[in-house]
C-alpha cells in the first residue's frame, strides 16, 4: 500500500493556506515543528469548550473527564512508543526532557570528573544542560566528532570517548544534516562499559516508530510538535531502575503526597517529576496526534519523505553554486536538505524563497558546534514530512534555479 498523501493532506487546514502575496503555501520547515491535523485542534478546543478543568484534583465531573483524558493520552503516548505509562514523564518538549535528566539524574548520580559523552551534531538542547553540569558538578564533557566526508558520526572515535564514561547521549536522527546514528550500537556499547544513554529522539520520532523498551536505553526525550502534536509538551521515557536514582528538579504542587511546615514527602515514579498544572490540552492534543499516526506504517511514511529529500537533494546538486551538506540519499537520512549558495546570503535566499511561497529554515538550528564543524555559520534548510509532495518539491527546485539564475 502506498500512502495517499493527498487524503492526507486534507486533514491539514493549513496547507491550503496562501500567503499574503496570493503564494500557495509550500511548508518545508518540518523540521523546526510539523503541521496539525484537525484531529489534534478538534481534540484541544473539544477540551476547552466541553471539559475544561484541572486534573488530578477535585472530584467534580468534569475533573474526572479532564484526568481520565489525560491519564488516557499517557496510555496511548507510551504504548505508541513501546512502553508502559509509569516509564513516561510529560515535559514541555525535549529541552526540559533532556534538562530533567541533567538535574535530577545527572546532578544526584555523577560527580567531579565524571565524563558525559555527546556528539558534534546534537543540537543546543543536549548541549548545554551538560556544560551547566560541568560547571555546577564538575563532569568533564567529551564530544563525538563527524566524518566530513560522509556526514556520519565517527564511531572510532566514539569508542576512545567512551572510556571511564557514565552517560552518553546522542541525537537519534540529526535536525541539520537529517543522518541518523547508529543509536543501537552507541547503546551496546555505552552498556557494555557501564554508562547509561540518553537519545535525543526529537527528529526520529516523526520519521521512525520509537519502541523505548526494545531499543534498551535509558532515557529517551521526545517531542509532540514535530510529530504532529501541539507546542509545550513532550517526554521523557525513563527505564524504572534510572527513575529510581532520579530526584525531582522542579517542586511544588501535584508531585508532592504531604506537605507540612516542617518538610515535604513525595510521590512515587513518574508522578513526582510532574509538578504544577499538567499540560493538560496539550497532552490531549498529542494523545490525538498519535492516534492519527497510528493509522500509517511509518517504514512507509518514512520511504515517501526519504524519496522527496534525496530527489530534490540530487536535482539541487546540478544548480549552480548550491552545496549540500549531509547525504539526504542515505536510506536512513530523514527528509531534512541542509543547503547554502556560493554567492547569495542565506537569509537573503530564504526571503527570495519566502517570496515564492516556499517556507524553509535558515540560521544554526540550534546547532552551533555543528555549524563550527562544517565551517559554516549557518544554512538553509528544506525539511520535509508526511504531506509534502514530489509536485512541491519539484516547484521548489524549479523555484530555486530561477532564483540563482537571476542573483547569482
Ligand atoms: N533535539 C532536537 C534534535 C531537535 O530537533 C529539537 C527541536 N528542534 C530539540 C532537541 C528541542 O526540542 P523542543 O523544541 O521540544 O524543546
């Protein structure tokens, strides 16, 4: 069966949009936060217009409903990525994910001199929380270089980086070069000499079904937006025995069973890192989109994007001055065109492109270190998902070579 994106497509409102300037729009910034389907704003206003409430609080009707629809989005999150839902934790998205595992595993459990592996390509999310810990707790920070010949990581490398290690984490599909890494191995290994993993899986989620109890590490950060899902929410799968070193980073209300004015106790498993109001219409919202993205075979899903990337890749490569930076043909590259031309400026190619009605991303993508390792300080990118076309791609490099011939 292949997927029939134009039945898909309709349940995007958006796409049928047009720009100010009459452009249809072409959405290529997937990489930065997918479309919505209706699906997910009809589940989020259902909530507001009909069961608007707090959860886990009070014991009126639409309290219930509000909690049951929550609890229910946590069974369908977490059974979605192969798990049970006391291993899964709602964050705001990746960043908070990723930093939840830094002060409240990272903080308790590593001290002065223990060494946190991380790779060139991960983005600023599983950067920086690391350098916090080295500055707050003194670990030393060591970092995977790339290959630049074929934009993959450099696995001898990584072997002399994990020695004495005690956490690893690495991107599972890259936000800038669409590679993804070897993840399966890079957790053997990590295992193999004691360290824990962590698995940034913010742009393999959309292009890959996660299963986090099959894939075996410890952590894995994930978020809603760019798999369909609204802003403001994602997870943190956590394996029980990591969660039992974890100590919350965040407290107050909801995590705690009693709070006196001598001192507090707290809740047990995932309940004590949840503190404040829950996310409670996003968490519905992404219940929503993963129930629409269960309907698809994601192999198939990830063959058309992976079809539209490493065409356009290959047509981009016969327009004058444009260089590609990854191998979006890889089987396993997912749907992201990192690209800049010779002689016209990055942001002026995204206006020029903007103008057409093409929406791409140009800047770092959060990946500075990266950016450093390429020798360039930012580029363009066209990143593509599950509703785009091959026509739209097609248009796009139609588009583009229009525009280097008259600038360039
Ligand atoms: N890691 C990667 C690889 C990402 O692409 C992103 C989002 N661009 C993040 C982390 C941060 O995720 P969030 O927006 O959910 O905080």
């Amino acid at each position: 069966m292949t997927l029939d994106v134009e039945a898909i497509r309709a349940d995007f409102p958006i796409l049928e949009r047009r720009l100010p300037n009459g452009k249809r729009l072409v959405y290529f910034d997937n990489a930065a936060t997918s479309q919505k389907p209706q699906c997910v704003i009809d589940a989020m206003s259902e909530y507001y217009e009909h069961y608007n409430s707090n959860a886990h609080r009070a014991n009126h009707t639409l309290a219930d409903e509000a909690t049951t629809a929550l609890e229910g989005a946590r069974d369908r999150i977490s059974s979605y990525f192969g798990t049970s839902p006391d291993q899964m934790i709602y964050t705001s998205g990746a960043t908070e994910a990723i930093n939840l595992v830094a002060y409240g595993w990272a903080r308790e459990n590593l001290s002065e001199g223990d060494v946190v592996v991380l790779t060139e390509m991960e983005h600023h999310a599983d950067i920086v929380p690391w350098q916090q810990m080295s500055v707050d707790i003194g670990i030393e920070v060591r970092y995977v270089p790339i290959d630049l010949e074929s934009y993959t990581l450099d696995m001898d490398a990584f072997e002399v980086a994990l020695e004495g290690a005690s956490l690893v984490c690495v991107v599972h599909t890259s936000n800038v070069l669409g590679v993804r890494n070897p993840v399966e191995e890079i957790i053997e290994k990590s295992h193999a000499v004691g360290a824990r993993v962590l698995i940034d899986c913010a742009q393999g989620a959309p292009h890959e079904r996660i299963d986090f109890d099959s894939l075996g590490a410890d952590f894995v950060a994930i978020s809603a937006h760019k798999m369909a899902g609204p802003t403001g929410i994602g997870c943190i799968l956590v394996r029980r025995d990591a969660m039992e070193e974890m100590v919350p980073f965040m407290t107050g209300g909801s995590m705690i069973k009693r709070v006196t004015t001598e001192g507090s106790t707290f809740q047990e498993g995932h309940a004590m890192f949840e503190t404040g109001t829950p996310r409670i219409a996003e968490a519905i919202g992404w219940g929503a989109a993963v129930e629409w993205l269960e309907q698809f075979d994601m192999e198939e899903v990830h063959g058309h994007i992976n079809d539209i990337a490493s065409w356009t890749a290959s047509q981009m490569r016969g327009i004058p001055g444009i260089r590609i930076y990854g191998d979006p043909g890889r089987d396993d590259s997912s749907g992201a065109v990192s690209f800049l031309h010779e002689s016209i400026q990055s942001q002026d190619l995204a206006l020029l492109l903007d103008e057409g009605g093409f929406a791409v991303r140009t800047g770092h993508h959060c990946a500075q270190p990266l950016m450093d390792a390429l020798g360039v300080p930012s580029t363009n990118r066209a990143s593509f998902w599950i509703y785009n076309t091959m026509e739209e791609a097609d248009s796009f490099v139609q588009y583009l070579q229009e525009i280097v011939d008259r600038f360039a």
